[in-house]
C-alpha cells in the first residue's frame, strides 16, 4: 500500500497546502498519479485556483515558461468536453481544438471532474497578452481568414475607435485587439456558468457586464469581484484634434452606461447577498493602449461604499485602503499591524484618498497596534499626536520610569516594545517618511522621539524636485536614546541634508546606515563635525555630501564590524555625470585640518590648486578631526572614497581591512587640478614603529622608469635596497581584493605597477585606471602579460590607440578573428568603448 495513503489525513492536507502554496505545479500533477484516493484528495488543491499566474510562468531549466502556452493547455483541456455547438467558434480557432482532438482520440477519457473543484476564475488580460501569437505570419490559415471574414468584421466595435484610425495604419492592430476581447469574453462565461453557484472569485468583462446582471442570483459564493475594462471610453490629449465632439460625447455616455451596470451589480449582490461580496476593484485591460479604459475614481468610490467595512484588517496599502476610506468610522483598526502608503504620491488620486480619510492623523493614532508605517510626507505637526502621548505617558511615570509586571520601577527605556504596549503606547518598529518637501518638516524627528524605545529602521526621503528649494533639509534635533535602531537612511535629492551632531551618539546599535544628499561644493569652514560615537554593530556605511564631510572620523574606532564603507562626494555636474567630484584647494584643507603648518609634510605626496586659498581670510573657523586612517577593520570587505577622502587617503588604513574585496579611489576634478603620487612610501609600514626615511625606500636608482618592454624585471617585490638599521619595514598586501579602481590624477610610474597591482593585489580581476597618469599603456599591457592569473578585466580612461600602434601593443579588435589562444582572456576597454571590448595579444609580435 502507498505510503502517503497511510497517513492521516490532516497530514495529507498540511503537504498539499503547503506545495499550493509554494505553487509546485509539477509535484500536484504528479500525485494525481499515486492513485485514485490521492488524485481525489489533491484535486481541490490543483484545480480550485487554476488561473492564476503564477501557475503558468513558472521557471524551467530553460528560463521561464511561456504562460500563453501554458494557459492555452489548460483551456483545451477544460473546454475540450464541451459539444461543438457549446464551444463558440472563436474559441475553436484560437486554441486549435481541432488539432488537439485529434491528438487525444486514442487516449482513454479521464473520470476525474476538475471543473467541479475550481473556486476562482480570474482569466485576466495577461493570459493572451503575448503579441507573437497574434502576429499575420503567425496566425493558422483558418484563424486569419476567420479574422478578415465578414462574421468576424459584424463583430468588431468600429463605432468605438477614432474616426481617422484608419491612417494610423492599426487595422490588424484593431482586429487583434477585439479578437482578444472576444476569446476572453467568450471563454470566461462558457467556463464560469456551469459553476457560477461555487467561484469566490470571477474577471469579469465589463463589455459583457449586461450577461452577469442577469445570474447575479447565482452567485452567492462570490466575495470578490474585478471589472475589467475593456471598452474605448475616450482618447488621450495627444489625440485631442482627431477627437471630434460627436465621438467624445458617444464615447461619454457608453462609459456612464457601463458604470452604471457596474454599480448597479455590486448593489443587487449586497441586496442579496448581504456581506458576502468583499472585494470589486476595477481595472484597464492592456489591449486599447492608444484609448482611455479607466474606470472613474468617482465610480471605484462608490462601488467600495457599497461593500461591507474591512474585517480586522492587519495591513493597510494600496489596494485596500480606499475601501477603509469607504468606511474610516466602522472599520476596526485595532489589529492593523502595516500601513504601506508610501509609494501613493505618484497616483493622480492621492489627494482625493486624503480628503476621503478625513484627518489622517486621527486615522494613524488609531492604529494601536501598528509595527511597520510607510507614509507620504503630510507636512509639520504629522505625528504631534504620538510626541503628546509619550509626554503624558512620561509625565504619568514621573519621568521616565514605571512599574511592570509589579517587578517594581524599571526604565521605559530598557523595557521597549512590552513596556509601551503596557502603557497603551504605539511601538512602531519601522517607519519610513517618503516625499518630503518642506525643509522645516518635524515629522522625522518626532518619529524617532515619539517611538524611541521600539523603532528598529527608520527611512526619510525627499521629494525628487520641489517647487521652492528649501536651504536644507535638518535631521536629528532633540533626539533622544533609540537603543533598538539597527537601521537609519535619510537621502535629500535636492537640498543638502544637515543631520544633528548627536545623531549618532543616540544610536549605538546602528548596523545599517544611509545618509545622502546633493552637495557637491562647499566650504570647509562651514563644516560642522558631529560627536564621536561607539558603534559597535555597524556593518554598513554610505555617507554622501554634506553628512561624510560632519562626520567624526574618531567613530571608526569602535567599528570593527564594519563590512562596507563609502564616503563619496556627489559628482560635480551631476545632471550630466562625468566622474568628476569637488576637493577644496590643499591650502584650504590644511586649515579645516588645522595642519597647514604641520611639519610632517604630506606623505602622500598629494598636490593640489592653491587658487584663492593663499588670500583665504584670517577669520575663526571650526577645526575638523584629524583622519589618522590607522582603524582596525577586520571584516571590511568594500571600500570606496570620492573627493577630499579619496585625496587624503592614506594607504596604512589597508592594513586593518585584511578581507578588502573591493577598493575603489575616485579624485577626479574639473581641470585635474589635484594629482597624488603613489611610490613605494605608500605601501610599506616600519614594523618596529619608527617612521620611515623615504631615502631608505627604492629599487634600482639607475632606473629611468622607461623599461616599458619588459616587465619581468620586476617579477619580484620591490624591496628596500637599502634599510637604516632603526627601521624594518612591512609591506601591505590585500589577498582578497579581486577590484581595484583609481581615476583622476594618480601619478603612477612604471617601474611601480608591479608592486603596486600585482604584489600589494595578488589578486585581481578588474582594474579600472581612468586619469592615471606618468605610467605608459605599454608598460600596463606588458604587465598583463607577465601576470601568472590574467586579470578578466582592464579599463583605461584614454583613447583607443591609433591603429598604427597597435602592433607594438599588441592589441587586436574583439570583432576581429582571432585565434583564442593567441590572446589573453581578458577584456580590454578603453574611454567612450564601454561596448566594444578589445583583446589583448600574449605576444606581440604575432600581430
């Protein structure tokens, strides 16, 4: 006996909800085949929701399914029993039910009743959305010919289209379209009305709304309903001359027409069938896309207002949240647990939904259970509500304390979700502020005040434009402890974004930070640092503009499981990206620094345009924190610096970040105006601790740096030839790292890439060198070469060579026929040839 008809039959149940649910098609279908208990157990589960997407475009070895194909089958299968004269010609062409007859005549007819078992019928537009089907070339001798008969001409709804269509040249586009309307039309009452008593859910076409007026009684299962348009209701505004007034005002009232029908049918059913229907949406099918199909937002209204309240709902997003609307004071909002109404601004309806709500505020303060709250910017004084109820709350403890559990006063603080719930507080745990606007806003930070003690994630996003450009958008103020927050993201797309110098003191669990704004000059004396903070937790970090510039560097002390970093400036001219970034003059560095006398001069050798930073004014400005880059990183594994923090970088931080993967330097400027020389002084350390005599650091003097042919004179580190005998020194090198990019101006020389891109990186695969200069395209090419492991990879921000030095480089064009063994597997790709990739010859001389 089968082992699966040895269990109970709960257990038998709980595994085939479960692959419904994982929406495993093929183990279903295969234990139809077990035996006739089984294939009667498992029916309901494969058949009661056959037509939902999901089922058809499933993934294959080969990619994703083809879900009209699929789709196709199904139908077939299920219309294949009806008589001829049952099955509308239609129908029979399109899914070629001739053919398929045939290929069945010799198997033996299944006993098994699907259609008994399906539940919901929502065969919607995307089921015979695939164009390449309904191509001329396409379509089988009888469905053509079907397509351009008489019959099929009656049939088409030429009234509903514009009168000069015909000079679009859409005539086919036009019997498609109605081709597809008809075999949805058709195919969804022969399926449904033999089982209109069971479905819970029907598509139904709005151009065949007149049919289900008649069977509403049959329908007392039904709870949710979806109108699809798919009649011609006007035409859009670039059409406006060919519209007349005559057609405009036809196309007026077929629309008020079938909405009335629409309303009219939601109206009998709950007269009938009080409270069952709960859900009727409507929605334009996708076949007249150049005509307006939409249902008014006047009628959805109306039709929402006629269904019972939402039942306990736990969720409130965009598709149920005008139906609360409906009904904002009998719907209990006790066990709304999200509420996603962020991405609402782009809807052109969003200000009528507001109105509809009534006082949103009211509408949150009510939500007592709420966890997750995503919500459009609604201007100052939002969550005044929330701060007042804490304050009382507060007030009430007689500061900050309060007796739980009768274990005797405890902090409000300490006791987060449990405690606030107590105390009748709501305990948000994620809250993002999306669209804001107005710079003096209040609403982030009395979030993050109000719901101090629970709030996990806390997101503010700006607007991507505004009318009036506030000076800054300020984040932070009058923050209290947050000793939940893990994650914090807060991007200004048009202001620069000023967070609070103790924001991140309040935050020492942090592991997820985003700050961002569009700051892409300024002043260092502007500059304000933030505190220094211990954040222990952080794992990741990407500050852009004005926030990487205020904060402390001393921070990076306590971050030892920090795994990405990026302080990048915003490029300069970011309308039209080039890679460019602002770095103050190096005078005016210096004094935000307050180094601009310091004796130990500038390592890295970093030189940069002193214009008008010479005159600067003798006035008081605030000194920033040295950067020692000396952190400890042991789990860093991506790094990537712009501006000012790219130009200051100090290669002695690699040593703390042994697991770097990715290390990306970006110091281009408007007029190469700062250029950073990299020797042999930025790659070794004195391991004793004494500093490093950079008289004590090189190779061969006689070197003139023009070996550019030969590489293998440098197949080993460069060490130091000569070494004072108070210094040993250590070399930094980084296994991990497999991407290494460098743009702007970086003085590299050839005698130095070997130590620089193949001792110091063992590893590499991409290397990006835009801007770089001193060192030849020969010496680079030659290094490739020499290389044990290719790197897959290389990317020169300089033309491509002229064809008559190709030869001597060694290069080839990738649609040139080459011999694969002949050149490395490596990509080569040169400025403004980002598709059009280049080959590298292993020897030159077979060019």
């Amino acid at each position: 006996m089968d082992l699966l008809a040895q269990l109970p039959l709960e257990c038998l149940h709980l595994i085939l909800q479960t692959l419904a649910h994982q929406v495993d098609i093929s183990a279903l279908a295969t234990l139809l085949r077990v035996n006739k208990y089984i294939a009667s157990v498992t029916l309901p589960y494969l058949y009661r929701d056959p037509f939902q997407k999901s089922y058809h475009n499933r993934k294959t070895k080969e990619g994703h399914s083809n879900p009209s194909i699929s789709m196709d089958r199904l139908l077939r299968m299920l219309i294949s029993h009806y008589d001829d004269n049952e099955i509308p010609k239609i129908a029979t062409l399109t899914l070629n039910l001739a053919a398929y007859r045939a290929s069945i005549a010799n198997v033996t007819a299944t006993p098994l009743d699907y259609a008994a078992h399906i539940r919901h019928i929502n065969l919607d537009d995307w089921a015979f959305a695939d164009q390449s089907r309904w191509s001329l070339s396409t379509l089988t001798p009888d469905l053509r010919e079907y397509m351009y008969g008489p019959e099929f001409t009656v049939l088409c709804p030429w009234d509903q289209f514009l009168p000069e269509y015909d000079r679009f040249n859409i005539q086919h586009l036009v019997r498609q379209g109605v081709l597809r309307i008809l075999l949805h039309r058709k195919l969804t009452w022969i399926l449904a009305n033999p089982i209109l008593e069971q479905l819970q859910t029907l598509v139904i076409p709005v151009s065949d709304i007149t049919r289900y007026l008649g069977v509403i009684d049959r329908l007392g299962r039904l709870e949710c309903v979806q109108f699809m348009s798919d009649e011609i209701y006007g035409s859009h505004p670039a059409d406006a001359p060919i519209a007349t007034e005559e057609w405009s005002a036809i196309a007026q009232e077929r629309q008020n027409k079938s909405m009335g029908s629409l309303v009219r049918f939601v109206e009998i059913h709950a007269q009938l069938f009080k409270g069952r229907l709960k859900i009727a949406t409507c929605t334009s099918s996708s076949i007249w896309r150049w005509h307006i199909q939409s249902c008014p937002a006047d009628v959805q209204f109306k039709i929402l207002q006629l269904l019972p309240p939402l039942h306990k709902p736990k969720t409130f997003d965009t598709q149920n949240v005008e139906q609360f609307a409906a009904h904002p004071l009998t719907t209990d909002l006790g066990q709304v647990e999200n509420i996603y109404l962020a991405p609402l601004f782009g809807t052109p309806h969003f200000g009528t939904l507001l109105d509809r709500l009534g006082d949103i505020r009211q509408f949150l303060q009510r939500c007592r259970s709420a966890k997750r709250l995503h919500l459009v910017s609604l201007g100052k004084g939002t969550f005044k509500w929330a701060m007042e109820e804490k304050r009382m709350v507060m007030e009430g403890m007689g500061g900050n304390t309060l007796n739980y559990g009768g274990q005797g006063p405890l902090s409000l603080l300490d006791n987060g979700r449990p405690a606030c719930l107590l105390h009748g507080l709501i305990a948000l745990e994620d809250v993002w502020i999306n669209n804001i606007r107005d710079g003096s806003t209040d609403e982030v930070d009395d979030v993050a005040i109000a719901f101090s003690q629970t709030l996990t994630s806390l997101k503010g996003t700006s607007a991507m434009y505004a009318p009036v450009i506030p000076p800054a958008f300020y984040f932070g103020r009058g923050w209290v402890d947050m000793p939940v927050l893990n994650r914090l993201s807060l991007r200004s797309s048009f202001a620069r974004m000023v967070v609070d110098r103790e924001l991140f003191v309040h935050c020492p669990n942090l592991r997820y930070v985003v700050l961002t704004d569009n700051t892409s000059d300024y002043r260092c004396q502007d500059i304000v640092p933030s505190l220094p903070a211990r954040l222990s937790r952080l794992a990741i970090l990407k500050l852009y503009g004005w926030s990487a510039l205020s904060f402390h560097p001393d921070t990076f002390y306590s971050t030892s499981e920090l795994r990405h970093l990026e302080l990048m400036m915003p490029e300069f001219n970011n309308i039209v990206p080039q890679g460019l970034y602002y770095i103050p003059p190096i005078e005016e560095l210096n004094q935000s620094y307050n180094i601009h006398n310091d004796n130990d001069g500038d390592e890295s050798g970093a030189t940069g345009s002193a214009t008008a930073s010479s005159t600067l004014e003798e006035t008081p400005q605030i000194t920033r924190p040295r950067w020692t880059w000396d952190w400890q990183l042991p789990h860093l594994t991506r790094l990537r610096l712009s501006g000012e923090f790219a130009y200051l970088f100090e290669f002695r931080m690699l040593r703390g970040c042994p697991v770097l993967e990715i290390f990306h330097l970006e110091i281009a400027t408007p007029g190469q105006t700062h250029t950073r020389t990299l020797s042999m002084a930025d790659l070794v350390y004195p391991s004793n601790g004494n500093n490093i005599s950079i008289d004590s650091i090189g190779g061969d003097d006689g070197d003139d740096g023009n070996d550019d042919a030969n590489p293998s004179s440098h197949q080993q580190p460069l060490l130091p030839t000569t070494v004072s005998t108070t210094a040993a020194l250590g070399r930094i090198i980084l296994p991990a790292l497999t991407q290494l990019q460098l743009t702007g101006s970086w003085i590299i020389e050839d005698n130095f890439l070997f130590d620089l891109l193949v001792v110091t990186f063992p590893k590499l695969e991409h290397v990006i060198l835009q801007g770089s200069i001193s060192f030849t395209l020969r010496g680079l090419l030659d290094l490739v070469r020499a290389l044990p492991v290719p790197w897959k990879q290389l990317h020169v921000l300089q033309p491509v060579p002229p064809r008559e030095q190709w030869a001597v480089l060694g290069l080839r064009a990738s649609t040139e026929e080459t011999d694969e063994r002949q050149v490395l597997p490596m990509k080569l790709l040169f400025h403004m040839s980002m598709f059009n990739p280049y080959s590298v010859l292993r020897d030159p001389s077979e060019f």
